[in-house]
C-alpha cells in the first residue's frame, strides 16, 4: 500500500498541465460575407491546438468549439482531447439568422467552467462581426461579471472583431483587454487567423514555462 501511495503522489506531480481552449465563432448571416475564409480559419487554429499538444506534451490540451446564430448553437467539440479532434466538415458552418453575442458567451464559458480543476488554464476566443442582438437568456452585465471572476483564475479572454465593429471599446465593455481588430475582407481574414494562431503559440510557450502573459499583450507581436 505505501508503494502505491507513493506512485501515486508522484504521477500526482507530474500530471499533464491542462490548457481547456474555448473558441467561440459567430455564425450569424453576416459572416457569410467571410465564410470560406472564416471555416479555414477555424479549421487552422484547431490544427495549431493539435501542433501546441504535439509541440508541448506536458500540457494536455482540449477542445470546446462553438458556432452560434439565433436559431442555433452548433457544439461542434465539447471538452475533446485535441488529439481526438478532426478539421471540421465544409456543410458545419452555414452562417444566416441574428447575433446572440452574450448568450453564446455565456453559454460557452459556462460549459468550461463545469468542466475545468484548480490549476488549468483557459485561453477563451470570441469571434465575430456584429454586436449583440439577440440574446434571451445572458446580460452584457451577467457576462462581465463571470468575466470578471475568471480572469483571477487563469482564464484569458480574446475578443476579435472586424472594423466595422468598435473592438476596443466593445472588448472593455466585456472586461476584455486582449482584442483585435481585422478587414473583413478574404486577405485580411486569413492575416488575423494568421496571427492568432501566432499568439496562441506565444501563450502556450508562456504555460510551458509558467510565465503568464502580460496583460494586454496576447496580441502583440513586437519584438522582446
């Protein structure tokens, strides 16, 4: 028996760091304006989250992704190893409808948060390219709060949004500082999933060698 205990204080100590990634996209009727480029998107940064597994094998890395509208909420993963995860299929991003922002947030940082143990980190990504219109159940002030909280507990949140959005001020009124802004055009897609995939890499690094980020710096690309 006490070999045993031993064993397993040490497989205690050397238990895989968990990295839950929370990707949140939008799928209302405007993004049909990005949609190829918005599906590639997607599909790269779940091969990043691969790559990240691979690159660092003591982090255990997991999957949550959700693409909203006002009709629907499409779990495509939910809590999935990352190795266990596959690019999506072309017909799983279909954008139409409305702008559920608070609800999908809400609903999506709740998932994790039933789901995640003390001392795992969680890098959330919010995707879109309209404002809040149609939510039922969520509050911006029920989604700052929870927001809020979690930042204290290693939660990191992103927001990204194109320019016909004002990003900087709707990621404060979220309590978010990590934001970008991109061109919702195909080339300016394809340079913010480009830099992202960039920054998710940097914030893996920084969980490998367990030195948080700074805040408001996930974005920045600056040279050290």
């Amino acid at each position: 028996m006490k070999k045993n205990d031993v064993k397993n204080k040490k497989q205690t100590k050397t238990q895989a760091k968990r990295v839950h990634n929370l990707i949140i996209v939008d799928e209302s009727g405007s993004m049909s304006v990005i949609r190829k480029q918005a599906f590639a998107g997607m599909n790269e940064t779940l091969q990043t989250v691969r790559q990240m597994q691979s690159k660092f094998p003591d982090q255990e890395q997991r999957v949550t992704l959700i693409t909203f509208d006002s009709d629907h909420t499409k779990i495509h993963y939910d809590n999935t190893p990352a190795t266990q995860t596959k690019d999506l299929a072309w017909n799983a991003y279909n954008p139409s409808a409305a702008t559920p922002l608070y609800d999908a947030i809400g609903k999506g940082i709740s998932m994790v948060n039933a789901q995640i143990e003390d001392g795992d980190n969680v890098l959330v990504t919010i995707i879109t390219d309209g404002e809040e219109n149609s939510s039922e159940e969520w509050t911006l002030k029920m989604v700052r709060t929870m927001i809020e909280k979690l930042k204290k507990q290693h939660w990191t949140f992103t927001l990204i949004g194109t320019d016909a959005l004002d990003v900087e001020s709707m990621a404060h009124s979220f309590a978010i500082e990590e934001h970008m802004e991109f061109q919702q055009t195909e080339a300016g897609t394809r340079a913010m999933f480009a830099r992202e995939r960039r920054s998710r890499e940097r914030y893996n690094c920084c969980v490998a060698e367990a030195a948080p980020m700074p805040t408001g710096s996930f974005f920045s690309e600056e040279e050290n």
